[in-house]
C-alpha cells in the first residue's frame, strides 16, 4: 500500500471520530445562547451538528455489525481450524477398529 493512502486512510478516520466530538461540544457550549429570532445562525448550527451526530450514530452501529461479524466469523474459523487440523486421528489414538 502506497505511504499517501495510508496517510489519506489516517486523515479519514481521525475525520470520523473528529467531527461528532466537536459536534457534541459545540451544542454543549451553546446550548443556553441568547437567540436573535428566526434565522439565528447559531440554532442554524446547532441543527447542523445535530445532523452530523445522527449521522455519525447511523455509521457508527454499521461499523460495530461489521466488527462483530468479522470477529465471530474468524473465531469460528479459529475454533474449527484446530478441531480439524489437531493432528488426532483415530490410528493417532490407537483405536482398534474391529468388526
């Protein structure tokens, strides 16, 4: 993989975790704003970062089934790789297979 990608992969993900942060706070720090009537630019951006952590909610459980998905199959995979690949085998055991 090529050193931009990585970086651009680095920048992305810092991106997705950066914007409902800073999101959050920002309704936080102004929630108790004096309001200047219908076209308030700060309610305007409150509904903005609103949006941006709905959306973030909605990608963030996607990532979490794809997680989950991906560790269960791979312990399956795990557990079923060393049942069948142990090295038992019935002549390994010393089993006498009579009629």
């Amino acid at each position: 993989m090529n050193i931009s990608k990585k970086i651009l992969a680095l920048v992305l993900c810092i991106a997705l975790l950066f914007v409902p942060v800073v999101s959050f706070f920002y309704i936080a720090g102004h929630i108790n704003h004096e309001c200047t009537g219908q076209d308030c630019p700060i309610c305007t951006q409150i509904d903005v970062s609103k949006h941006n952590i709905d959306n973030s909610k909605a990608f963030y459980i996607a990532a979490l089934y794809v997680l989950i998905v991906a560790v269960t199959t791979a312990s399956i995979c795990s557990a079923v790789d060393i049942i069948c690949h142990s090295g038992i085998t019935l002549i390994s055991l010393k089993v006498e297979l009579l009629n």
